[in-house]
C-alpha cells in the first residue's frame, strides 16, 4: 500500500480527489491532507508518505518552490503536480525538479489519476532496484578495493569493471589512498573473540563511512590487523586542493574514532594518482610512511626485540613477590629501552606490551583472590584503556601505574586477614618500608599511635613482636633473592634493609636453620653468588 498525501489550498479540489476513486481497492492510501507548503513539510515529516500531490499555485509556499524543497529533504518521495494553468514554464520547472507529471485540474478523472499514480509507484521500484544494485556494486566495489590494497593479481582490472558498471568516478581528475592504523589493535583485541574483533572493526568502518559521507567517491575498507584504508575521488584540477581536502578528511576520521569509539589511531596519506589501476602503488606509499620508523636505521645493525628475556621475567616476577616497585620499574624501562623510537603499533612495541601485561595478569589472578571480587577482576581487566593510548611512551607509562596499582593490590591482601585496621595499616608500612629504616617508633607516629599500645597489640594479633615481623619480612625476602642467582649474600643482605651483614647472617639463621651460604647451596644456586 503506497502513502500519499494531498497538499492543495482548495477545499474542493480535497473533496474532489477522496472521492474520484477508491483509493485502498487500488493499493494506495491517502495517508493526509495539508493546505499550505508549511504544514505539508511537517506532515511528511512525520507521516513519511511516498508520493505527494500538491499544487502550483498556493499562499504562502508555492507548489514549485515545495517541490524543490521536498527533492532536497526527502529525494525518495515522487510528487505529482496539479495547476488549473497549462503553462509550460511550471511544467519545466516542476519536470526539472524531479515532479513525476503535471496535471490540469480542470481535466483530471480517476483514469487520468490512476495512470500517474502507477507510473509514480513504477519509478519507485526502478529506484529501489537501482538503489539495491549500486548497495551490490558498492560492496564488491569495497570488496575489490579491498583485494587491490592487499595485492591480489588482478583486482585493478576488476575494480575498474565494476566501477565503470555502475558509472561511477566519470568526472574524477585523480585519486588517492591513506592508511590509518588503531594504535594498539594487537593489544585490544588478544583477549576479544572473532566475533567480538570483527565487531570492533565494523563499528570503525561504519563510523568512518558515515563521517565521510556517500560512497564511492569517499571510500573505506579494511586491509587487516587493525589496519584500515580510505580512498578518495577528486573532480578538482589542483592537487594542493586535493591533498588538502584528503588531510581535512582524515584528520576528522581520526577526531571521530577518538570521540566515539576511543580508538588512537595514526594515518598517512600517499601520492596522487590519475586511475584507480595506480590506487595500490599510492595505497603502500601510505604504508611506508606510516611504518617508516620501523625500519632498520641505516648503518644499524640492531633490530627491536619482541619479548622479554628469560632473565627479565624471572627479575619481574620476583620483584612483585617483594613488593619491589624499583624491580618493576627496572625490568619495564629495560624492555621499552629499544622501543621509544618506534611507532606505537609497530610489531615489536605491541608484543612487548602484551608480554608485560600478561605477566601481571597472571600475578593478579594467582596472588589476588578474585572470588565474589568482581570489582578487583575489573580493576585488572584493563585492555579497553589501551585504546586511548596513542604514543610509545603514553603505553609504558600507562604499563607503570598499571603495576604500581597490581603492588598496592598485592600488599593490601598480605596485609588483610584477621587484624583490626591499626595493625594491618602498620603491616603495610612494613611491607612498604622493609627494605630501609623501620622501627615502631616510626610505624606508631605514622598511624598516631601509642608506641606501647601499638606494640601490645600488634604482638597479641600477629603473635610476634614488631622486630620480629619485620625480620621475617627481611628473611622471606632474602630467601628469594638468593632463589634467582641474581646477587650475593652481601648484595642481598643491603637490599633486604640489615644495617650489617653479621646481624643478617645471624637473623637468617635463626628463621631459616641455616646459613645463607648453605641455603643458597641446597637451592642449587651457583657459587658465584655467595
């Protein structure tokens, strides 16, 4: 059933058309009626018809000057026009502005009627089915444009095809490619399902065709790994105006995945090209200069690593045992030290990043009870924020306040327990403060406590005194210090916060049963550390 709508200021012309026909037994519905320009834009607003009858001659807003208006606002609606005048120059204009036919009032029956309506009804089909055959080119077009970026033989001859199929880039002067890259797409998408993946680029190709507007002279497609391409069509003779109008429109892409999807993206624009044949050679232009600092420097022979060392890993995970945020912070610099002169998605930058990330995602899960702690799982569950990072150097510090808080976590669940809140408030304090100066003088002023108070009741709820404690947590950090191999007894008992090694060999073996040489010995350690 077709919707339409009667626009006239005559009333009698209104009566007339209710009733030339029946109009429902011949699949249309006179869905509304208006008098005036105004009020029929706000009715085919609201009631969305898909023809409109309306008249030449009205107060107001004439017929010709809303028929323009209508082919403005609302192009998929046919418009009939009806005029007591048989004048040519309104039938120009009203032909011109897309009107369907013209007919004279004074002639009009339901034959005549009926004969427009169908023939209204009839270019409608032959729009939807345009419309439904340039959606189906548009996607092989992007398809095809797809297989040309990503050098499959042949695809230029058949992009061209279907371009020329359709009747499109007629006018264009020249062409060009960009590529634009979601910064840390590797990193964003490790812990993401297919489905999930390849809804993210979905929602990023949307946003960016809907930003550019109609296709195919602004197109996008993806190419892969977070990797997207746009081309443009341009009808202007300047290349310096095309280069802009490319830069403009890029950059705005940019502000727009930022907006509304925060995704950092970076972009490159290649060279001007004059047929869609050369759109490769342009496209990896793009490429090159947006992965150009990848690349090996002349005269260099070094090459950014991908992952940590055996050694590295060990040195963070011990680190994080102790509590040591020196330790974390050495083995995180270590591992971007080769990586500062890289781009933010480069290959190397994102499998460093991931490396580190997955070790303090394994500390949380097995040193943070995250049972019936949805608000903890959340805390760590932090590869969204990785979108927004857009330089190396914003990743590695988002990577230190990310284990700074993994630290704080880890110390507050060794803390925790069965103490009432001034004892475990002073064993974070040890376990902060253990490896320098401590004693209960400082804890007690730190929390405004009673120096003997404090002590009483830290002995009756951890069952040890204060000196006690904190050697234990000097001993059991010293134990795994000579666990690694990394450093002598000596070296280990400055680290651990003894004043002189006598007083550490001595404590050491009063917890431990042992010396710390006969304990690094039963290890297996190697000699060369004692």
């Amino acid at each position: 059933m077709y919707q339409v709508l009667l626009v006239d200021d005559e009333p009698l012309v209104h009566h007339h058309l209710r009733t030339v026909l029946d109009w429902r037994t011949q699949g249309f519905d006179l869905c509304g009626e208006a008098y005036e320009g105004e009020k029929a834009l706000q009715m085919i607003d609201r009631l969305r018809p898909q023809i409109v009858i309306l008249d030449v001659n009205m107060q107001g807003m004439n017929g010709i000057e809303l028929n323009r208006t209508i082919r403005e606002r609302y192009p998929s609606v046919k418009t009939i026009m009806l005029s007591s005048y048989d004048d040519y120059d309104y039938v120009r204009d009203c032909l011109r502005n897309g009107a369907v036919d013209y007919l004279l009032k004074h002639r009009l029956d339901a034959e005549q009627l009926m004969g427009v309506l169908r023939k209204a009804a009839r270019e409608m089909e032959e729009d939807l089915e345009d419309q439904r055959r340039k959606l189906g080119n548009l996607s092989e077009f992007r398809e095809r444009l797809g297989q040309i970026l990503r050098g499959k033989p042949g695809a230029d001859q058949e992009l061209e095809g279907v371009a020329r199929e359709s009747g499109w880039f007629q006018d264009t002067v020249c062409y060009v490619a960009a590529a634009m890259q979601i910064s840390s797409f590797l990193l964003l998408t490790e812990s993401r399902s297919d489905v999930q993946t390849n809804r993210l680029v979905q929602q990023a190709l949307d946003l960016m065709q809907q930003t550019l507007g109609a296709p195919p002279e602004r197109t996008v497609t993806y190419v892969e790994n977070g990797r997207i391409a746009a081309v443009f069509a341009f009808k202007e003779r300047s290349e310096q105006a095309a280069v802009s109008e490319a830069e403009r429109l890029m950059n705005h892409l940019r502000h727009s995945l930022e907006m509304f999807l925060n995704l950092k993206c970076t972009y490159t624009i290649g060279h001007l090209c004059s047929n869609l044949s050369k759109l490769e050679s342009s496209y990896r232009a793009a490429e090159q200069a947006l992965d150009a600092s990848q690349q090996r420097q002349p005269g260099s022979e070094h090459t950014a690593r991908v992952s940590l060392t055996i050694e590295e890993q060990k040195h963070l995970l011990l680190s994080m045992e102790n509590l040591d945020r020196e330790g974390v912070r050495e083995v995180i610099a270590s591992a971007f030290k080769d990586l500062r002169q890289q781009p933010v998605h480069a290959q190397a930058v994102q499998l460093i990043v991931r490396e580190l990330l997955s070790i303090g995602e394994k500390a949380a899960r097995k040193w943070v009870p995250f049972a019936g702690d949805g608000e903890a799982r959340n805390r760590f569950s932090v590869r969204e924020d990785l979108g927004r990072i857009g330089s190396v150097d914003g990743l590695e510090q988002w990577l230190y306040a990310y284990y700074e808080e993994l630290l704080d976590r880890l110390k507050r669940e060794r803390a925790a327990g069965h103490h009432s809140r001034h004892v475990s408030q002073v064993i974070l304090l040890i376990l902060e403060k253990y490896p320098s100066y401590i004693t209960l003088e400082l804890a007690a002023g730190a929390i405004g406590l009673n120096p003997s108070y404090l002590s009483r009741i830290f002995k009756e709820e951890t069952g040890m005194t204060f000196s006690e404690y904190v050697n234990r947590v000097r001993i059991d950090a010293s134990c795994k210090l000579l666990e690694s191999g990394r450093y002598s007894v000596k070296q280990v008992s400055v680290q651990v916060g003894f004043s002189t090694y006598n007083y550490f060999f001595k404590v050491f073996k009063e917890w431990t049963g042992m010396t710390p040489q006969a304990y690094v010995q039963k290890m297996g350690v190697s000699d060369s550390v004692k």
